[in-house]
C-alpha cells in the first residue's frame, strides 16, 4: 500500500499493558468512527505494514486502545511507539456540500465571485494556525484562508471550489 493512497489515522503514543496493548492519538473529531477497524497500516521505515486489530476501544476522549496480532509484550510494543497509523482512503465517509477532505481538492479551480478564475488549487497549508488554500495563479502562489464563510459551493462534478473573498485580499497578490 502507497502512503499517497491512504489517509492519516493517528500516533501510537503509549502502552497500555504488559501484554503489548497500545494507544494511539487519533487525529479525528469523531473517534467512534475507528472502533471497529480490523486492520490498520503502521509505518516501518519507508513502508507500510499491514496488521490485524485484535480488539480496540475508546480510551479517555481522543485515544484508541488497541490489541493488535502479534504484539504481545512490552518490548514488542515498545519498538511501535511514535509510529503512525494509516488507513486506505476508501475508508473515509464520503462527504457531500461543501464539507470536503484536503485531498480532495487538490488540482480543483478556484473561482472567486469579485475576480472570476483565480488559478488551481495545489495545496492545503494546515501548518498554521488558520488552513490555507495554496493557489497557483500563473506562478504565483495565493493564500487563501479556509474559511467556511468564504465558501460558496464545492463542486465536485466541475472540480471547482467557489468562493467570496474578502475585499482586498486577491488584490494583494495581483499587484
């Protein structure tokens, strides 16, 4: 399985038990959705590795404790800390609206409803403390903040995000 093909699930961040039970930092708002898993891809090196969950429950809000095949000890289940867990993104609910997953629209045209077609998306920047849409207007990159009031319509059949700006700020990459 490619990294490319899969989406972020969370960080094996401790052990649980002496008989190699692990918990995992989820990156999600809505963990129940990763309590029924029966395999999960853990990155080893540059690759990920398949591994079946044995059981797995919620642990204290945002933290998964699994079991997982063939870690059965401390010192197997130390050498999984600060791994990460990854699943196909065939796994992820699709979304409808204007609700979309990052991945999903890169390469989709942004469409501003002040300056018309404002280039392709080539990226979400979520580094920072607002995410950004990272924009290629004929070579030259726009920030656009993700903003759900920005947000006109996501059309996924056109791939084109429309969008309503605030006064001003396309201008400042246009000058």
């Amino acid at each position: 399985m490619r990294k490319q093909d899969c989406f972020y699930v969370g960080t094996i961040v401790n052990k649980f038990s002496f008989k190699g039970e692990l918990l995992v930092k989820l990156d999600t708002d809505e963990p129940e959705l990763f309590t029924e898993m029966e395999s999960v891809f853990i990155e080893i090196g540059k690759n990920l590795v398949p591994f079946f969950i044995e059981k797995s429950q919620l642990h204290k809000s945002l933290l998964l404790r699994l079991k997982i095949e063939d870690i059965d000890d401390e010192a197997t289940a130390d050498s999984m800390m600060k791994r990460d867990l990854y699943l196909p993104l065939s796994f992820l609910p699709k979304l409808e609206g204007n609700k979309f997953y990052f991945h999903e629209v890169i390469n989709f045209k942004m469409v501003d409803s002040n300056h018309g077609d404002i280039g392709v998306i080539t990226g979400i920047n979520d580094t920072t403390t607002q995410a950004l849409f990272e924009v290629d207007f004929n070579g030259n990159e726009i920030l656009i903040p993700l903003n759900d009031h920005f947000i006109d319509q996501v059309d996924r059949k056109n791939k084109t995000i429309h969008v309503t700006t605030p006064d001003g700020l396309i201008d400042l990459y246009l000058e």
